[in-house]
C-alpha cells in the first residue's frame, strides 16, 4: 500500500519473533520482567522491549535481529551511525522496487481448521 511512497513507510520489526522467556539464575521464569499479573510486562520489561524496538529500527532490513536477550546491559542499546542517521525502511536498506517478502502468503492453519477444532473442545468440554 505504501510501496511507492517516498513520505511515509511501514517496517515490521520482528524483534519479539523468536524471543525466549528470560530465566533467572534458577532457571524459572524472571518474574522481574512481568507485572503482577504474569501477564503484561514490568517496567523492566518494557524497558528491554523498547531498547529491542529502538535498536530494529536502526538495523537495515533483511538484518534485523529477532529476538531479545533480555539482559540488564544497556551497552546493547544502538546509536546511529555517522554514514546513515536514519530509521530504515526497504527502499533506503537497498531494495529499492523489489519485492522484498511482500507477496501475500497463505495461513499456515485454514480458518475453517480453526473454527473445527473450537467446536470440538467446546463439545469434549461439554461432555
């Protein structure tokens, strides 16, 4: 939709993809990283979800890190470089026209499996 636009871009930043649930040093979960409900992230965690965020978008895409390490080292937290001050999108990252992942991919899953698969645990739930 914004392919051809040269005032305004949607990137994804795919820096919670494949992210782990951060452990102590017990191996549990780090509930420091959540709220009280288990939930919803603590301020520490929406810390390291805004350095992850910030840092996507000063990556070139098709370099983007997806994950996060949720460490306490704000070492990892990127500066802009010198040679390009600026967020990136696919056309200043170098694809230019290309069609860099923007084909529309069919769902993994049909809708119609989903729809099933909830009838039948509200049926076995019943039961």
């Amino acid at each position: 939709r914004y392919e051809n636009r040269e005032d305004f871009a949607v990137v994804m930043q795919p820096f919670f993809r494949n992210t782990l649930l951060p452990l102590d040093s017990t191996s549990r979960p780090d509930l420091s990283f959540f709220a009280a409900d288990c939930f919803h992230f603590s301020v520490r965690g929406y810390a390291e979800m805004a350095m992850a965020l910030w840092n996507n978008m000063l990556e070139p895409v098709g370099e983007k890190q997806t994950y996060n390490n949720f460490t306490l080292d704000r070492s990892k937290l990127k500066c802009p470089n010198p040679e390009k001050p600026f967020l990136f999108t696919r056309i200043n990252s170098g694809f230019g026209n290309s069609d860099l992942s923007l084909e529309k991919t069919e769902p993994s899953v049909p809708y119609w499996a989903v729809i099933v698969a909830a009838i039948a645990g509200i049926l076995l739930g019943s039961l």
